[in-house]
C-alpha cells in the first residue's frame, strides 16, 4: 500500500477554537468506506465532547472532498435484510453529522458525488472550491441515496433542481451550486481551507450560547420533518437490494460499463 | 518493428520536449480538417499535459500549407448521409471538450497560425492564449455561408476579442481577416514571415519559461474568469485569494530577493 494511503483515514488538525477533520484517502477519492466513516464518527466525537472546539471543518482532498461511499462494500448484499444490517450503523454516521449541536462547515474541492455530497449536505453550511461538483448519481447505479440526500438536497435547492439531480444524476458546478442555493461562497482552490478555517473562526468568537441556539433555530426550519423523510428514504433504499436492477447496477459500476436495467 | 503503412499516418503528433508538449495536425493533404479522432486525441493530450509535471506548455501548429481548414466536412457529408452525425451531438463530445481543455489548462497554449484557419479551425486558433501568425495567415468564418452559426467557442472569444460589430460583420459576411488585420485589432499577438514562424513561437516560450509557472497558471485562471465575472467587487476578492497563495510561494520570495540583489531570479514552481 502506498504510504500516503497507509496513514490515518481521517486527519484532525486544532487551530485554537476550530477543529479541523479532513478526510485522508485522496487516492480512493476520499470514499466513504466503513473505516473512513467510523473515523470521521469518532473524530467529531471527540470534537463535540471537547469544550474548547467551538466550530468544526471538515475538508477532503483537493480532487475529492468525498467521490461517494464505498460500492464495493455493498454491490453483493443480497437483499433489503442484509442491506439494512449491514449499513444501518454505517449510514447512521451521517446522520450523526448532521444532529452535530456545534456548527460544521463542509470545504469542498473536487468531487462532492453520492454519499459525499450528502455529507456536505449534513454541514450547517458548504463552502466550495470553484472545482467542486455536486450530484446524487445512485439512480445510474440503480438505488437512490440512502444518507440524507433525497431530503437535505430538496431542501437546499428546491424541488425541480433536487429531482433534475437525483432522477438523473446531473451534477452541478460550483458556480451553479451557488445559484441554487446549495453552498454560501466559492472560492479559488488555493484559498478553500483559508475561507473555511477563517469562517469557522469568526463563529467560534461569537457568543457560544447564541451560536447553539442560532444554529437550533435555524435547523428547526431547515431541517422540519426531515427525520420522517430520512427513514422513508432510507427505507427505499434498503427494499431497492431486493431488486436485479440494483446488482446489475452496482456490477457495473465495478466493472466500468453501462449497466443494463430491467425493471426488476 | 515495422513503420506503419504511409496511408495511416497519424491525424495529429504529439511529442513533448525541453518542456513543450508540441501538438500537430497532420492532415495536409485535407488542410488539416478535424476528425472525431483528431478532437478527442487533441482534448485528451491537453488534458493529460495539465497533470504532467514535465509539461510547461503547449505548441500548437498544422502541418503543410494550412492552420486548419475546420470540421471534415466530407467526413459529416458521409456520416449525415448514413444517419449517424448529429451536430449537437457532435459538438458536446469532439469539439467542445477540446475547446474548454485548452482554456482550462493552467499552462500555456501557443499556437503557429499560417495560410488558412476556417471554421472550427479559426475557432480553434482562437481558443489558444498566445497566437503567433505566418503573413499568409487569414481567419475565415464560413458557418453563416452554409447556414450555421459560429462554434466551438467562436461566439464565447471573438467579441471579446473584436468588439461586438466587428464580431457580427466576420461572422455574418464570413468577411476574411488578414494577419494584418488580425494583429492590430488584437486577435492575434505576433505576425512574422513564414520561415519564422517556429522560431517566433519557440522564442515566446522561452520568454514564458522564464516567468513563475505558478504566476504563468493563476494569472490565465484570473483572466478567464474576469471574462464572466460578476463585478469589480468579486474579481477584485479573487485576486486577493489568489495573492494571498502566491504571496506564501517560494517563487515570489525568489523575485523579490533577486529584484532587490539585481539579479537574474532562478524560479523553481514552488
């Protein structure tokens, strides 16, 4: 293995108040393996138990923030039972992110696709690289997102553009991502950790109790009845492993050529 | 091993030396007209020369008489008659891709023009950053002739680079525009006899190697995007997060060190 790869899947780095996770499989394109998900898990731990982090960025590499969870981990489950025991604690990472109660900021470089544009979705905010790329492409490998993306990607951008994405698995550039309403800024790549590391800062100077209670309140609308939305996606999701479509699909994927769906 | 027969030269050369990846379109006997084969090998080479550290620039030239005479047309006549050539179609995947390579890569794109540059070819030409014209060189837009409009960037550059009437004026007469003409209303930077013409390229981008690659890169990135930049307000941020990077390189300590020691600076990329 080579070195680089060898090393932590997930690097924390503390600038005074601010924590800083990044994710460390660049070669992988930052996918979102069970590893790679128990270490981002166990690092936002730590940074939400430690009073002294006030704001948390979590950052990819610059080609990928994060290209997608990790296919080869279920193109072979069987069906809904075994999709749900074997990912119902994996994707249940993502949620945790999401109910983080101190403010996350995702900084997105690259790719931003599947289940790792759902874990920007799960920050309170996204700042973006003008290289960033955003898409929900699980319909081309015939499922659906399963962490949270069908639900926060509505909410984000509305429904038209939220179902352009994830019926056809379009992807946006930053630039339209900014339009849409998906991240708050974008900036050069050389600048993305700056940008981010430097919001994260003025909100760690603010009045904590405030910050928690504007972050609540803010969520309290953003993120209205998103727990019954998440359990019917995820739901779909599971019963989609019953399905041929989804092994042919996920087949392919692995195997780098178009897949042939049936309907079955 | 055994050369392959004359008849299957390849569309295009490529070779990269002293830091120049030198493309080629070696169709001369077609005026260098682009094939399907030509555009992806061409969009794949920029591409790939992005991530080549040994790559500090890109040449571009036509091989014979001609820049490049635009799309094969007897290829499309072919392809329409047999109902497998779609023009959108065939933008998205040839043409565009190459288009959008050549203005993306953070490195140098210069190009030789002589004799004739018509169509995507012109197009093509005009996609390069620096352009470097034999006298002979003449810029044709005949799209309108045959009932099409500009493409392949051609409507994106050419009013940027001539003004809105004089944009308007080449496309919709396809009135030619001379060396001459080119260089001083700005579309092109160099006009030189013929038989300098390599040697003007090769003597431009040995001045660009003498410049900080990463200034080189960032500065075309800036200038791209000021082409479609929201404000004053918002370009003026950019090139505040760009400086803010450079101003923490090796390269620019290197500068200012050798601006004030009065000597020649020994830039690294860093």
């Amino acid at each position: 293995m080579p070195a680089a790869e060898s090393a932590a899947e997930v690097l924390v780095e503390r600038d005074g108040a601010v924590a800083v996770l990044t994710l460390n499989r660049p070669k992988a394109l930052n996918a979102l393996s069970v590893p790679v998900m128990k270490a981002l898990a166990a690092a936002l731990e730590s940074a939400e138990t430690d009073e002294a982090v006030r704001a948390i960025v979590l950052a990819g590499s610059p080609r990928a923030f994060a290209a997608g969870a990790d296919i080869g981990e279920m193109k072979d489950l069987a069906g809904s039972g075994e999709a749900e025991a074997a990912l119902s604690e994996h994707l249940a990472r993502w949620d945790k992110v999401g109910r983080c109660p101190k403010p996350t900021i995702a900084a997105v470089s690259g790719f931003a696709l599947g289940g790792g544009c759902e874990l920007a979705l799960a920050c309170d905010l996204i700042v973006a690289s003008e290289t960033a790329v955003f898409g929900q492409p699980e319909v081309q490998i015939g499922v659906i997102p399963g962490a949270g993306g069908t639900q926060r990607l509505t909410k984000a951008v509305g429904k038209a553009l939220a179902m352009d994405m994830v019926l056809t698995g379009r992807r946006l550039t930053a630039r339209e991502a900014l339009a849409a309403g998906l991240v708050s800024r974008v900036v050069a790549p050389e600048a993305l950790l700056d940008e981010a590391k430097g919001l994260a800062r003025r909100i760690a100077e603010l009045a904590p109790l405030a910050v928690r209670a504007a972050k609540a309140a803010a969520a309290a609308a953003a993120d209205r009845q998103l727990d019954a939305g998440l359990a019917r996606e995820r739901g779909l999701f599971y019963r989609l492993f019953d399905t041929a479509d989804q092994k042919e699909g996920m087949r392919a994927f692995a195997e780098k050529r178009p897949p042939l769906f049936k309907g079955k | 091993m055994s050369m392959p027969a004359e008849t299957s030269a390849p569309e295009f050369l490529s070779e990269t030396k002293d830091g120049v990846l030198r493309l080629t379109l070696n169709r001369p006997e077609s005026l260098n007209a682009l094939t399907g084969t030509m555009l992806r090998g061409l969009a794949d080479a920029v591409t790939k020369a992005g991530r080549d550290a040994s790559v500090r620039a890109i040449a571009l030239a036509g091989a014979g008489r001609a820049f490049c005479a635009g799309a094969d047309l007897g290829d499309v006549k072919m392809r329409m008659a047999d109902g497998s050539f779609e023009h959108g179609a065939e933008l998205r995947k040839a043409f565009n891709p190459l288009i959008l390579s050549i203005r993306r890569i953070e490195k140098p794109v210069v190009c030789a023009v002589q004799g004739t540059a018509a169509g995507a070819g012109a197009s093509l030409a005009l996609a390069c950053d620096l352009k470097v014209c034999a006298e002979d060189a003449k810029f044709l837009n005949a799209f309108a002739k045959v009932g099409l409009v500009p493409d392949s960037g051609m409507t994106w550059l050419l009013p940027r680079a001539l003004g809105l009437s004089l944009a308007l004026e080449h496309a919709w007469l396809s009135k030619p525009i001379t060396a001459q003409q080119a260089l001083s209303s700005g579309l092109v930077n160099r006009v030189v006899p013929a038989a300098e013409l390599e040697g003007s390229v090769g003597e431009l981008l040995g001045r660009l190697f003498a410049v900080p690659p990463l200034s080189l890169a960032l500065t075309k990135r800036a200038l791209n995007r000021s082409l479609e930049a929201a404000s004053l307000e918002d370009q003026l941020e950019y090139e505040a997060q760009l400086q803010q990077f450079l101003g923490r390189t090796k390269d620019h300590a290197e500068g200012m060190a050798a601006f004030l020691e009065k000597r020649p600076a020994k830039f690294t990329g860093e």
